[in-house]
C-alpha cells in the first residue's frame, strides 16, 4: 500500500487509518473501519476497494470480488481507487483486469501521462506487445520524451522474439524496430546509452553485423560507458562471427597488453591465431596489418607473445597474475592438440605446473586451475608430479598422528592442494583398502589439526581444512560402494556430523549428508538440512529435485506436501516475480535485459521439477484425501483437474537441475559424462509421464460415479446411455490406459546407472520391481470390463468369469507387493548394523496402490449394486429361495474379502517392523572398529539415532494412512 504517499484526495485522512491497518496485516480491523465510512460516504470507491483487499486477504475471494468489480464498472480515475484495484488485482492474479482498468481511465483523461504510463505497465505484466507498442507511441506524442519512443521499438522487438514465425519477425517487426531507431539517429535524438544498445539488439537479432560493428565504433558508440571494455568486447563479439579474425587477433593482443589477466581475451587471441594460420593468412607488405593494428598469425609470434607476456610478469613487484602463466599451458595444450613440435620450446608441463603451484599453490583457486590441464601429464607423471608437489609443502616434524603436519594456514592450502589434485590424477581411486584407511587416518589428522586455523572464524565462515573432512567422506562412500560394508557409511555419517558441528554453514558437508540420509531411506534429518541450506530463489529448481525426489518415497507424506508447497510457491510466485524485473527494466532502459528475464521465465514455466513436483502434490493429495469414489471426485474438481488435456510441455521441457553441486574430485572417468545426463533426463521424463497417467486415469475414474438412482441395467438401458453420451466416459479411459501400457514397456528398458555425486536414479527401477506400476494398470483397467455390465452390453457367464478372474489376480498381485516388503529395515548382524531402505519405499508403493485399488472397488461396488438390485427383486417376483448370485458378485465380494486380509497383514507387518525398530540397541555398535576414540562414537550414534527416528516416523505416517484405509475398505458392500 506504499504508493499513496503524495495523494491529493480530500478523503486521504478519512482513509489512512484503513490503509494502516492493512500495512499492519489487521484486515478485520480494515473491513470494519472501510464499512463504518462508507456508511457515512456511500460513493468513495476506494474504501470499497480497501474493504475488497481486506476481504482478499481474510480468504473471501468472492465477495472481494465482486465488490472490485462493482467499483471497475464505474471506471474510477482517482488515483487512490486506481492503486488500490491495482494492488487488489494482483493479489488475486489477475492482471489482466488491470488493463481494462488503465484503459478506461485512459479514454476519460486522454491527455494524462501517468495513467498511459501505467496503462503501459499492465501491458507489460500480461506481455500484450502490440498493445504495448500502441500504448508506448501514444504515450510519446502526449510527452515527447526518448524513453517513451524507445519503449515502443523495445514493444516491437520483443513482437519478434515472441512471433511463432520467424520469417515474420526478420521482415516487418525487427526492420520496423530499425527504421524507428535510424529516424531517432537522423535527426540526432540519440541521448542514452540504453538507445544505444537497443539499436545494437535490433542489428544482430538482424544479423546486420557490419552495420552493428559501425554503430560501436561510431559516434554512437562512445556513450556506451557503463560496463568496462564494453565497446571492445562488442566488437570482439562481432569480428568473431562476421569471421574477421585478423581484426579480432589485434584486438585480442591490444587487450591483452593493458589487462594481462583476462582469460576471455587469451581464448579470443588463441581463436583467431590459429584460424589465420590454418587460412595461411599473410600480413600486407606495406601499411597496418588492419584496422585494429599489429596482427599475430604464426606459432612463433604466439609463443613469443606468451614468453613477453611472462617475462613482464615476473619482473615486476606487484601481486603476481594467473593469466599469464595459464595462457602458457592452454598454448602447449592447443599445439598438442595439432601435434605441433613446437610446444617443446614453452617447456615440459609437468614443470611449468611445479611452477604456478609454487607461486600459487596456498590460493584454493590453484587445483580448479590446474585440473584443466592435468590432461596435459602423461599417467607415468602422475606420482613423480605429486612427490615434486609434496616437497614444495613445509611441513613440521611427524606428531603423535604419525603424521607431518603443517605449521600455518598457508602451509595447509597447500597441503590441501596437493591432497585434491592427488584424488583428481585417481591416485587415491588406485590404493589398496588398507592404503584407503590409512589415507582417512592421515586426511582426519589434518583436518583436526587445521581447526586450531580456524578458531577465530564466526559460524558463517567456513574451517580452513574442511575439505580434508569431505575427502575423508568421499574415500569412506568409495571404500563403501566397493565393499558393501555399511560400516564405512556410518563412518562417513559420523565424520561429516562432527564437520557440520565444527563448521555449520558448510553447504558440501549438508549437501552430502543429506544424499546420504536419503539413500539410507530416512528423510526426518533431510528436511532440517535442506532448511539449513537457506535455498534462495532459481535454486528451489536447481537443487530442489535432491529434496522432493524422495520426500513422498520415503514415506514421510506431511513432509513431502510441505517439501512440494515450497517449491510449487516459487515456481508460482515466478510469473509475477518476472512481470515486476520487466517492468523495472523498462523503467530504467536496461532493455537487453527484457529478453533474457523472458527466457528465464520460460525457462522456469518449462522445468522438469515444476512438472514433477505439481503432478506428485496432486497425486499426494489424492492418496492422502481421497478415499472413495465421491471423495475422488471432490477432490479431482477441487484441483481443477482435467484428465483429457495434458497441460506438461512434454516437448519443451527443461532440464533445470544441477547436477554438479557436489564439490568433487573425481577422475574423468569417473565423472558424470553427457550421455548419462541425457539418459537420467529421459529417465526422469519416461517417470513423470507414468505418474501424470495415473493422476489423469484417476480423474477419469472420478467421472465415471454412476448416479445412485440409475434404473437396473437393460438393453434398452444400455442403447440410450449410449446416445447420452454416458457410455462414452470410459473411452477417455482407453487411450490413457493404452499409453500407460506402453510407457511401462518403454521404462522396463531402462536400468541406468549413474555416478553416486550425480543425479539420483528416479523411482522408475524400484516401481517396476515393486510391481506397484503393473498392479496399478491392472486395477485402472477394471472399469471398462466393468462398463459392460453397467450398460448391460455383455452380462454373461462368461464375461462374469472373466471379471471375476481379474479379482483374483488383482489379489494376487498386491500379495506379491506385500511380501517384497518384508524383513527389517534396521538390523544388527554380526556387529554391523545394515539398513534395506528399498523395504520403505516398496511398502510406500504397496500403499500408494492400495489406494489406487480402492478406488477402483468404489466405482466397483457403485456399479455392481444396481446388478444385486435387480436381482433380488427378481427372486422376490419369482418366489425362489435359492437363487445362484452372479459370479461377478461373488468374485467382487471374495474379493473385498481378500483385500482386508492383505491389508491387515500390512498392518501387522508395520507394526512388527515399528517393534523391532524401537527394541534396537545401537550404542555399542557406533564404537566398534573405531581407532579413536569416543567423540566420533558419539557422532555415528547420532547419524543411527536419526535413521532410526526417521524410519520409525515413515512407518507411522504409512501406518496411519493404511489403517484409513482398512476402515474405509470395511464400509464398502454392495
């Protein structure tokens, strides 16, 4: 309500205790305050307007409303109505009424700048380009001032970003765009840097890169000012792809002797070079080499060029720059490549990086550097490079560790530098277990040793050794991956424990953790870490798939409603978030901006986590809601769910997640390549596809609830609900059934695997093998057999039988889901403690598809009542006592039969997993095998303590949800 600072309204008193009350979340007190005045004042819009917001806010959307649209109606131009509809409207999402707004206002008061600048505002929130093109041109020729031009050609240049055509947009749009620019140009109307670059947008969208290029250099080009180099590294840009490389070769250079340290120009220089080289380019004899000056075109002159570039460098007193000496190994890197003999003359690489880590080596920047170049060694290098590192290190004499350790925070980077490139060369992959452990031995020495650096730090700094700790858990998931000894994982647990507890804002250390907590199967200490992490903003779609992957999985579904509303709130608040970064951008001329926030909003509306993470809330939702039919429904009408259209962008998708958030230090070949990205985006894809059918399939069978009053099925019956159109429902059914088939088929071919530091495997493997997904095909396919009867098309024996067989095997089915979730999910052996978290998530599945069923049984028995009707009123005229009830009754009713027993066997089951959870000691186990020490005991017990915890709430919550079940599976009789 900020924006009633400078209002001019006589009633602003009699108002501002209303706004005050708003501002201060008070919104009774504002409806009560805006009813008492208007008794008084019947036609002050805006206390109506403020009472609708109170109104909003209190959850009375539909009195808010139409009170809001009462006052629109009238076409309100005071300022005060006008914001405050504004605000209203936006609270309500619906800015596209805002622009009705403006409008009106705008045809009463034509000659007002403020009411078409806003009127130009709400084009903008809705993205009506043309609209804002017209409203922009209008806006001109009532104040005459240059942003108000330039916001109409930004209009028609963001008409071609968004036109379907593309031909379209390079014939009328972006010409248009440039004849309004060069109007401005002619007649020297040119004032701001933002014009500038408007009139450079159109040009290369144009692929006019001459004339751009000319514009830069031009007189135009000077009032490009505000980033530094940015006329330069524009015409870098454009003699890059107007292919001009003697230019951009000159440019490079000229850059390079002012800025030394600048690894774009390097790249740049390198680029051209060799594109000239490889054209046997050949300077003109007499005159400049071009417009830019001198020109290098030779091996020769870039190595000459490299060695005065060092030569500089180290002459001179002042800190010393990377570039130059990573320019020398991206040269010898470049020549190789060429198998050109004369990277012999920059030296052997495996010296020059002795070097930098000698100069550089105490800077953590000095291995992400190196590990660049690393390629550059030969394996046979690998441990000579290592031991000529390690003796740069100063190290103090061997402690009680048995282990030398550094005497200062310098000495540790560079300790810790060595110990990093060691793991990426895979030396460390190459050791023997026992070598592993003594590594771990060593690694744990340090990192203790370094905390004595770090005693000054504040909670939200990092401990200088706190990447020996995440090494040492890095080799214990090795070691634990290789053995299957679930020790080294309870180890790895304790120690990043005890790191978090030295260093708590440590991210990697969380991040881990919390990868860990969730292949263990236990959320409960997830949720905390994931909070812990202070996720702001793209980052609930870039990291968020590590939280709301297992959250349902696990069984913990209050958590996972809560993971998914978290992440759905950004993903919603992203339309509006990116209208206001639109608007802002207009306002203060940042006009390249507008694509890319447009892009980015695409982006975000196009996620493969968005998608996921919607359609699983509302699956969510429906198993923990909906228990029968009339529920099913309810709550499929709640979620306006429309099972025949298909609302996820199947073709746009985006792949948004990040997949290097783990710090690593892994070999190439250990590393996520490109072909197991595109394989886990497939992956994840085929699973969201299998999920969305379901969640569609039962939107359809929430339609299928037959009236209760409907007469006893004939032929007659059948033939008019055909011509009603009520027969027809199920055929919505059919097509997504037949898709679900064939998704299933398709995700049995996939079994993947993927780096441990990469992205999860999806919940498609464990589904399968669960048999959740063919169990649930088989229940969703009971209707249409089923509708056959309802419509009396096909009641006999046969068909009966038929059905009745499916029953059966329906029950079959789910015994076989239940008995895969059998056994202990923590259990003691051997003083060991082993964990089997894939019993959680089968049972989560058994679960998840027990309610599918019941579904199911409710349409079921809602169609087979009316059979039963008939039928005894059948034995009532015909006086028979033993009249044989229909097979499918029978089978129906066995069938409900069979269907408590399997669930009452869950229940036991749980209840008995619960008991024996609860029974487990785990004290003495979290010492055993342990060299030190009964500080990291007592972190392993912690990690055990939180696992337990966590499954013992997964059972309750399932339990819970099942038994709702059982007792909504007791009231279904025919």
């Amino acid at each position: 309500m900020a924006a009633r600072g400078h209002v001019q309204d006589p009633n602003d008193r009699r108002l501002r205790p209303i706004y005050d009350y708003l501002d201060n979340g008070n919104n009774k007190m504002a409806i009560q305050q805006a009813e008492k005045l208007l008794k008084k004042h019947k036609d002050l819009h805006c206390a109506k307007v403020l009472k609708a917001i109170g109104l909003q806010r209190t959850g009375k959307q539909d009195e808010a409303f139409t009170l809001a649209q009462e006052v629109a109606g009238l076409e309100p131009t005071d300022d005060n109505s006008l914001q405050a509809l504004t605000i209203l409207y936006r609270e309500m999402h619906r800015p596209e009424l805002v622009t009705k707004l403006y409008e009106a206002a705008v045809r009463k008061v034509p000659t007002s700048e403020e009411y078409h600048s806003h009127l130009f505002m709400a084009y903008a929130r809705v993205g009506e380009y043309k609209k804002m093109q017209q409203a922009g041109m209008a806006l001109y020729k009532i104040v005459p001032k240059n942003p108000y031009y330039f916001w109409s050609v930004m209009s028609l240049v963001m008409q071609a970003i968004s036109a379907q055509d593309e031909k379209l947009s390079h014939t009328m749009f972006l010409p248009l765009a440039e004849r309004m620019v060069e109007k401005m140009v002619r007649e020297e109307k040119i004032e701001a840097e933002a014009e500038v670059q408007l009139y450079f947008m159109i040009l290369e969208r144009l692929g006019k890169y001459v004339e751009a290029l000319e514009v830069v250099r031009g007189q135009l080009g000077e009032k490009l000012t505000s980033e530094l180099q940015s006329r330069e590294n524009k015409c870098l840009l454009l003699y890059h792809r107007l292919q001009r490389w003697p230019e951009c070769n000159a440019l490079s250079r000229k850059l390079l002797l002012k800025n030394p340290d600048d690894w774009q120009f390097y790249l740049s220089y390198f680029d051209s070079l060799f594109n000239l080289n490889d054209q046997s380019w050949t300077p003109p004899e007499e005159g400049d080499h071009c417009t830019e000056g001198e020109v290098h075109c030779s091996v020769a002159q870039a190595i000459a060029f490299v060695k005065e570039r060092l030569a500089a460098e180290e002459g001179k007193e002042s800190r010393p720059l990377r570039g130059p000496y990573l320019a020398r190994l991206e040269l010898i890197g470049r020549l190789r490549q060429r198998a050109c003999p004369d990277e012999q003359q920059l030296g052997e690489p495996l010296e020059l990086m002795f070097q930098y880590f000698v100069k550089f080596g105490d800077k953590p920047c000095c291995v992400t550097d190196l590990k660049i170049f690393l390629h550059l060694l030969l394996p046979d290098q690998y441990v000579q490079f290592i031991n000529r590192l390690t003796e740069a290190v100063p190290l103090g004499p061997v402690g009680e560790a048995g282990v030398a350790l550094p005497s200062d925070g310098r000495a540790l980077q560079r300790h810790l530098s060595v110990t990093q490139l060691s793991r990426s060369l895979g030396l460390q992959h190459a050791l023997s277990v026992s070598a592993r452990l003594g590594l771990i031995r060593q690694l744990k020495a340090h990192y203790h040793h370094g905390l004595q650096f770090g005693t000054s730090c504040l909670k939200t700094e990092l401990q200088f050794s706190d990447m020996y700790c995440l090494m040492a858990a890095h080799i214990y998931i090795d070691l634990w991956l290789e053995t299957g000894n679930e020790h080294m994982l309870w180890q790895c647990l304790g120690l990043l424990e005890e790191g978090l507890s030295h260093s708590p804002s440590n991210a990697q250390f969380k991040l881990l953790l919390l990868l860990l907590f969730c292949r263990l199967g236990a959320f409960e200490p997830v949720v905390d870490l994931y909070s812990s992490l202070d996720a702001k903003h793209v980052q609930h779609d870039t990291i968020g798939y590590l939280l709301t992957r297992y959250a349902e999985s696990l069984g913990q579904f209050a958590a996972a409603s809560q993971a998914c509303n978290f992440s759905l709130r950004f993903f919603h608040s992203n339309q509006k978030d990116t209208s206001e970064y639109i608007i802002q951008a207009y306002k203060y001329g940042a006009f390249e901006k507008i694509p890319e926030f447009i892009a980015f909003r695409n982006r975000l509306n196009n996620s493969l986590h968005f998608a996921q993470v919607r359609t699983e809330r509302m699956l969510l939702d429906l198993y923990l809601e909906a228990d029968i039919l009339s529920t099913l429904e309810e709550s499929v009408k709640n979620m306006s769910l429309c099972p025949e259209e298909d609302d996820i962008p199947w073709d746009n998708l985006r792949d948004n997640r990040d997949l290097n958030v783990f710090v690593s230090w892994n070999p190439k070949v250990q590393q996520l390549t490109e072909e197991q990205r595109r394989l886990s985006l497939e992956e994840e894809t085929l699973w969201l596809r299998l999920r969305s059918l379901t969640l569609r399939l039962a939107g359809c069978l929430s339609g299928l609830c037959p009236s209760p009053r409907a007469p006893p099925p004939t032929q007659h019956n059948a033939e008019k609900s055909a011509e009603n159109g009520v027969g027809s429902k199920p055929n919505a059914m059919g097509p997504l059934l037949t898709q679900l088939e064939n998704t299933i088929s398709q995700a049995e071919q996939y079994t993947h695997q993927y780096p441990f530091l990469g992205p999860p495997s999806s919940r498609l493997a464990q589904a399968l093998a669960s048999g959740g997904c063919h169990c649930q095909l088989a229940a969703l396919q009971l209707p249409l057999h089923l509708q056959e009867l309802e419509t009396g098309l096909d009641q006999s024996v046969e068909r009966q039988a038929q059905i009745a067989n499916l029953f059966k095997s329906l029950t079959v089915q789910l015994q076989d889901m239940l008995s895969k979730c059998k056994g202990d999910l923590l259990e003691v052996r051997e003083s060991q403690c082993r964990v089997q978290p894939s019993l959680l998530e089968n049972l989560v599945f058994f679960v998840e598809t027990i309610c599918v069923v019941l579904w199911v049984c409710s349409y079921c028995g809602s169609t087979l009542r009316p059979l039963k009707s008939s039928l005894q009123k059948k034995k009532k005229k015909k006086k028979e006592v033993n009249t044989v009830m229909p097979v499918v009754l029978s089978g129906f009713q066995e069938f409900t039969s069979s269907l408590q027993s399997v669930v009452s066997q869950a229940l036991e089951q749980i209840q008995h997993q619960e008991i024996s959870l609860a029974s487990l000691k785990l004290e003495a186990l979290s010492l055993e095998g342990l060299t030190n020490m009964e500080e990291e005991g007592t972190f392993i017990k912690t990690a055990m303590d939180k696992v337990q915890s966590s499954y013992l709430r997964s059972l309750q919550e399932v339990g819970d949800l099942l038994r709702k079940r059982a007792d909504t599976l007791k009231s279904l009789k025919i």
